[in-house]
C-alpha cells in the first residue's frame, strides 16, 4: 500500500491529482498556493480536496511509522512470523494494527500470566480444542507444587483462554461491528450530588439513553462533560446475549463433550471482563472523536464566516469599550487604524456626565473626521447606543455595534503590548473594537481563534485538531481575501502562504527600515525570504501603489509575461486593458496555454483582470435593535424582534437581540419544516426577525423562533 493507493481509498480522488498534489507538499507548497495557481497539475482540485489529501497522508505517514515500530517490537520478541508480518503491512488502519499487535504488546501482569508460569498452557489448549473426553482427568496432571487441585488447574487454563479469545483479531472485529450498530450510550445521576450547583444545567442527562452511532455530537460531548464534572456516570453497552452468540459462533463447537461447560463460561470471562470494557471505551472513543469533527467543523465553519465578515474600510473610527462606573474608554482611529487619541467619558450611573460626555464626543468626531462610530457589545453596550444616538452631529455618522468578544484576550496579549507599549488594557481593547469594524479578518487572526467566543464545547474537543483545523480556516480566509504588503501587520502576514511568523516579522521590520515596498518584487530584498518563499506568497500580497498594476492583483508574477502578451495582441497599454472588459472579452483564451500553464489558469486571470484586487466581501451596514429592549426583563413572550446571528451550533443559531444575554433558535424553530444543517438556513451576522418564545430570567435563557 502507498501513500497515493491509501488516500485513493478513501477519497476517490484522481490517482493523478493526488500523486501531482502530493509532489507539490513534498515541495513546501501551502493548500492556498496550489489550489489557486497549480490547477493544472491538480486536475482543479479545491482547498477541501487538498485538504483532505494533507490529512490522509499524515494519517498515512502515522500508520506506516506504527507498522514499523510493531514490527520491530514483535521481533525482538522472536515471534515475527511471515505471515504476520504480511498481516501487520497489509493492515489498512491503526485498528486493525493494533488487534495483530494485541497479543504481544507489553502489558501489566495478567492472570493469564500468573497461568502460564504454573504451566497451565497445555491444558488451555486442550479446552479450548475441546477434544478431550475428560477434561477433569486431564486437568488432575497440572497437579503439583503450585497447583493444589484439578479445579485450580482449569481455573487457570480457564484464565489463559479468555485472554486469547480477547485477542482474537476475529472476534474483536464482530463485537466491534456489533458495538458499531447496536450499542446504547446512556447516562444516570450521582444521586449524592444531584442537588449540587451547577448539577441542574445537565438535568436532561440524569436519565438518559439511546443509540451510540445516532447521538449528535453537541448531546454526546455535553453528556460527557456531565461525567467529566461528576454529576453523571456513562456507558456504553451492548446486549449481552447477542455479543455471546456472536463470540460462542467463532469458539463453541456444535458437539457437546466435556468442555462445553468450561467453554461457556470462558466466553462469559471473556466478555464481562476483557471485552466490553476494551470496545466499550473503544466505541465511545470512536464516537468522541466523530463527535470532537462535527463540533470543530462547526466551529471552523462559524470562524470563517467571522473572519468574511464585512468590512467598513479605510474609514476614520471612533471606537468605545462601554462601562458604567469605569466609564467608556474612548478611541479615535484614522482610516490605516492607527491611534490618535484615547480618554475616558462617563456617560452613565454612578456619575452620569451626560453633557460633559456628548459635547466631548462631538468635538472629538468633528476634530479627527470621525465617518463612524463603533461600540463593544459587552456591559452597557444598549445605553452607550442610546447616549451616542442622541447626540447631533455635524456630519453623517454611522453608529455599530461590534462583537468584542475576544478583545480582552488581545489587549492583555503579546501582540498587543508591542503595538501599544504605552498604553493599558482598556485602551488596547477600544483600539481592537474600532479595527474590528473596518476589517474583522485583520484584526481577529491577532486573538486566539477559540476565545472569540463561536462554536460549541471548543474547550472539550482534541485540542491539537481544533487547532489545526483553525489555523487552516484562518489561512484560508487570509490568502483568500489577499493582504496588503504596505499595512498588513505581523500577525496578518504570517498567514500568508509561504511567510509564516519569522518571515512577517522580517517584512514588517523591513518595511520600518526602508518604507513602503514599491513592488512585489521588492519583497526579495527582505533578509531570509528566498525564491520559494516569494513563489508561494507573491500572488496573496497587494502593492496598490507599485508602478506596475499587476502587483495589486491576484495575477501570479509568474504569470505577467502572459498579460503582457494579451495586451500587445490587442495593441493596448498593460493599464487600459485591466478592468476594462470589453477588451478582455476578445481575448481567446485557448491563444494563451503556454507550457504548464493551461485553461484553468487563463480563465482565472481573465476574471481577475475584469476586478483586479476587489475585496470578495460585502460591506458592513448599521443594524437596528429594538429601542424598547434593554434588558431581559423587558422581554416578553410572541415580541417579534430584529436581531444578529452571532455563534451557529449543531441543535441551532444564537441571535442577539441587543441584550446582555442570546437567545437560542433551536433547529426546529428556524424554518416550518425539518431543518438538518444550520447553516443551510442562516449564516453569521445574518439580520434575522425572531419571536420570542420563552424567557426564564433566573437561568438567562431565552427561546427564540424564526418560523413566521
């Protein structure tokens, strides 16, 4: 089995594709470079695809590097056989690698072991042949020294024959197949602390049961934070007389002799006391592990519609942090996000400096050319609204409220204290509320994907996977939007293709030093950052002001010899013919298949150079809340409300109504018919109306619906 055979297998890709993409990650190439200008060599795969194939080789490369530490551990015990080293290479998962390594693998002593140093094997073996016409008889020449009775004898023998039907690759695959479709997760109360705080968030689980392979991935992972917090016990069970008559298949024979007996209740030891509980915290783990995709999924799929939310622009911000008795942190941003000045107003109780606080903010928009105004959606968020709506200004202001979630973590962060190393927490958090709004992706790669506050049980999934899986996602969204060379911060460069942390510190210190690049090839001048590392990153980096037009597109520098060439074809100059598509819509593009580069990439040139650099995303628009809503205790239910999908999970969308606390749709309440994938029915910072359903004040739970 190679490499290509075994993602073949499970992708059903092109044998071709997967061998072209697989060259080109030997080569260092990142998913967002040869998705986008390696179409040729791929046969057009997409990131996903890519994706899939990164995955699948290094579950691969982990599989191959197991085989060979197995191997070497059975043969330094001389009992690597032919066969079982064909079995052990042919193996197609770690599963069934780790069932042929089973009876060697070291493990603590077992009373199989204890057994076999009485020298009871031999009479195992007669058990389990069950060929003897007496096996008591037989088993009263184990007696001796150590063994002081036949019954002791068989005991023994009794040990060592569980221990190999639990090893028997046979066997474990028909209970795990059976564990696969028929086993029941159920979970029961701690009677003892039932009444505990905190116990009665999980109260649906004190009496719960249902098929493993159709629980949803949010009730599993809930169940066993349950267990993990010591309010519940879980397991995972299957019929037990099924199980026997599927072990007793491969071990009982039809005839019955003297053996029989022993035999039954071997099978019973083997199940009760090696079986169940190995595939039982086997199926469950299996489970987990479903469950830890789906739920990284929807964080993933939540995290990309954030970081693609829309964006203000190069606007003139003034951003506030809201509070009441500490006062809003006021900022003034200009249209690069850079700091122009930053105090403290107290609009609201206990001081309520109504007039000093207006006439401070009007002169504050007047005299930075402040075009709009964003403020935190955290404590006192609805009556800074309120306040700064009631001013009247000079100009046209646009007024947003922006998710700050995540910008505490950012302002206390690293990051944050090398770009503001004079100023403190709060003002750092006001800075990052105000840049959130003129482009949510460049400033929330600066904060830990997980503490911006989407997703479902993000603290309980594999940790490792959640990580990778984000930092793709963010990557993604990075080379897809494309970044600007000459603003991009550290944090934002380093998810380019081909740069990386070391790289974006190197650019942005260059950048100190020299000023602005003026071109993309200028990018080769910066110290480490070599051909490969500029093949890679080139496309994804914009330089609006570079002499050469090219340089703020998405055109590939290895492709601008082609662009030239469709420009003097059609005897224009390199600058008319870009965005002017009448011109490009007498290009043929079969004219221009040079070399390796074949229609995929023509095509994708043609429509860059119809909007070159043209941000994908829509912009961000004012949204109204509800002025008679405040507070929870303002809701009542069948109130029809305007309001923000702001995190999707498995079981439905919580929107912001413009309160403190969320409410929930649950999945059966966003549309008059079944409904099984959110994100089929609505998106992040989607605009939605809701009816309110139920409002339980003490919990802080509010039931939302979406069905008209």
């Amino acid at each position: 089995m190679t490499t290509t055979t075994f993602i073949l297998d499970r992708t059903g890709l092109p044998q071709k594709s997967i061998e072209n993409t697989l060259q080109l990650l030997d080569q260092d190439a990142t998913i967002p470079f040869i998705s986008r200008y390696r179409k040729e060599m791929t046969g057009n795969l997409d990131e996903v695809q890519i994706g899939e194939v990164v995955k699948f080789k290094a579950e691969f490369e982990e599989l191959e590097k197991r085989k060979t530490s197995v191997l070497k551990a059975i043969s330094e015990q001389d009992a690597l056989t032919e066969e079982l080293e064909q079995k052990i290479k042919a193996a197609r998962d770690l599963v069934q690698l780790e069932d042929l390594y089973l009876p060697y693998k070291k493990k603590r002593r077992t009373k199989a072991d204890a057994a076999r140093e009485l020298g009871l094997e031999p009479l195992a073996k007669m058990l389990m042949s069950q060929n003897s016409p007496n096996i008591k008889t037989a088993a009263e020449r184990f007696v001796g020294k150590k063994v002081t009775s036949a019954e002791e004898a068989l005991n023994g023998a009794k040990d060592i024959a569980a221990e190999w039907i639990n090893e028997n690759e046979a066997v474990r695959t028909r209970l795990r197949k059976l564990f696969q479709q028929k086993a029941m997760i159920s979970s029961k109360v701690i009677k003892k602390i039932a009444e505990e705080e905190g116990a009665q968030k999980f109260r649906q689980y004190f009496e719960w049961e249902e098929k493993l392979k159709h629980i949803p991935s949010h009730r599993l992972l809930a169940m066993l934070r349950a267990e993990k917090e010591g309010f519940v016990r879980v397991k995972v069970e299957v019929e037990q007389e099924e199980a026997y008559r599927g072990v007793s298949g491969f071990v009982l024979k039809p005839h019955k002799n003297s053996c029989t007996t022993y035999i039954e209740e071997i099978i019973e030891d083997a199940l009760k006391r090696l079986l169940f509980p190995a595939l039982s915290n086997e199926a469950l783990s299996a489970a987990k592990e479903k469950a830890d995709e789906d739920a990284i999924q929807v964080f993933a799929d939540n995290l990309r519609q954030l970081l693609l939310a829309p964006p203000l622009g190069n606007k003139r911000i003034l951003a506030l942090d809201p509070g009441f008795r500490s006062g809003c942190k006021l900022v003034c941003l200009d249209e690069n996000g850079e700091l122009q000045h930053n105090e403290t107003i107290y609009p609201h109780p206990p001081q309520k400096e109504v007039a000093m606080a207006s006439k401070k903010v009007k002169s504050l928009v007047n005299a930075y050319n402040i075009e709009a105004i964003a403020i935190g959606n955290g404590t006192a968020s609805r009556e800074t609204e309120i306040f700064i709506k009631n001013i009247r200004f000079d100009r046209d202001v646009q007024v947003f409220v922006v998710n700050e979630a995540g910008a505490s973590v950012y302002s206390a962060s690293k990051i944050a204290r090398a770009e503001f190393p004079s100023f403190d927490v709060t003002v750092r958090g006001a800075v990052s509320i105000g840049r959130r709004l003129a482009d949510p992706l460049a400033e929330l790669v600066k904060i830990d994907p997980k503490a911006i506050g989407v997703g479902q049980y993000q603290h309980d999934v594999d940790q490792t996977k959640l990580k990778n899986e984000l930092d793709r996602v963010v990557e993604s969204c990075v080379n897809n939007i494309g970044v600007n060379l000459n603003t991009a911060s550290a944090p934002l460069l380093s998810y380019v293709s081909g740069i990386g942390p070391a790289l974006a510190e190197n650019i942005v210190a260059y950048r100190g030093e020299n000023g602005e690049f003026s071109s993309r090839k200028e990018l080769l001048k910066v110290p480490r950052l070599g051909a490969k590392a500029f093949e890679q990153a080139a496309g994804f980096l914009r330089v609006p002001a570079s002499k050469n037009p090219l340089d703020n597109s998405a055109v590939h520098p290895e492709s601008y010899s082609i662009v030239e060439k469709m420009a003097t074809d059609l005897k224009v100059d390199l600058k008319k013919l870009i965005g002017n598509k009448e011109l490009i819509s007498k290009i043929t593009p079969e004219n221009y298949i040079f070399g390796t580069t074949g229609l995929p990439t023509i095509k994708d040139i043609l429509r860059e150079l119809e909007k070159p650099g043209v941000d994908p995303r829509k912009s961000a628009k004012v949204f109204e809340f509800d002025p008679n809503v405040k507070t929870i205790k303002d809701l009542k239910p069948g109130m029809k409300l305007p309001g923000i999908v702001n995190n999707i999970t498995n079981f439905g969308c919580f929107v912001d109504i413009g309160i403190k606390e969320s409410g929930l749709v649950h999945i059966s309440k966003l549309k008059n018919e079944f409904v099984s994938d959110v994100n089929s029915i609505v998106k992040l910072h989607q605009h939605v109306q809701v009816t309110v359903i139920e409002v339980d004040e003490a919990r802080k739970r509010i039931q939302l619906s979406m069905i008209d």
